[in-house]
C-alpha cells in the first residue's frame, strides 16, 4: 500500500496511469456498403438526384447540406445531429458498390440499427 502511496506521488507515475478524457466532440461512426445494380455513374446520379430532392434525411433535420465530388463520386452530408459520408465505388462495369460512414452523436449511438435501415431504405429505393 505504501509503495502505491509513494507512485502516485511520482509525476512520472500520473503521466503514466493518466485516462485521456474524451472529448465531447467525439461521435461514434458506423460503417456499411450497398451493392448497387448499375455502373458507378449511374449510380452517383441517382444518389446525387436523392439527395438534391425531397428525402427522409430532410425530415428529420431541415437544414441537411450536401457537397458533392464528381471526380471521386462521393458526397458529404451534414446535418445538425449527424454527418454522413457515401461513395460510389465501381466494381465491374455493370455493378458498383455504395460505401457509407456515418457519425451520430453518443446518444444515438443507440439507434445506429435503425439509423441504417432508414438509410438502406432509401438508397435501395432508388438504385
């Protein structure tokens, strides 16, 4: 016991044992990809048209802002709770591949099942 006394005196003992703090801007991410039944292209054009129009991501925060990257079809979506990254990767030219990552705050971390389920909804129904 006294041996722990005198290490946590130590202040190469703290720097040692110290826990970084997490910071509040830190929000969990989540990954999946959906294998889309048309060439990249076409593929980024129909997302891009998706989220360009009325969609459930508008729904459930009005002020969702989308930047697009043609050259590398990919699409940055941000909202006030969440943001999103997809890209359209291409796989044989008949078939390509939506990768998603997605951060939401630590409490609705919880909720990242359903969080994707909306968002597979949605994309399926367009490609």
């Amino acid at each position: 016991m006294t041996q722990i006394l005198k290490n946590s005196q130590n202040p190469s003992f703290r720097r040692r044992s110290s826990v970084k703090s997490i910071s509040s801007n830190a929000m969990p991410k989540f990954k999946f990809e959906l294998p889309a039944p048309s060439d990249s292209a076409t593929a980024y054009s129909k997302i891009k048209t998706l989220l360009n129009g009325e969609n459930d991501f508008k729904k459930f925060d009005p002020n969702v802002s989308c930047t697009f990257d043609e050259s590398t079809r990919s699409c940055n979506i941000k909202g006030q709770q969440f943001s999103a990254d997809l890209k359209v990767k291409t796989g044989d030219p008949k078939n390509s591949t939506v990768l998603v990552e997605v951060e939401v705050p630590f409490t609705l971390g919880l909720f990242k099942g359903k969080i994707q389920e909306a968002i597979e909804k949605n994309l399926k129904r367009i490609l």
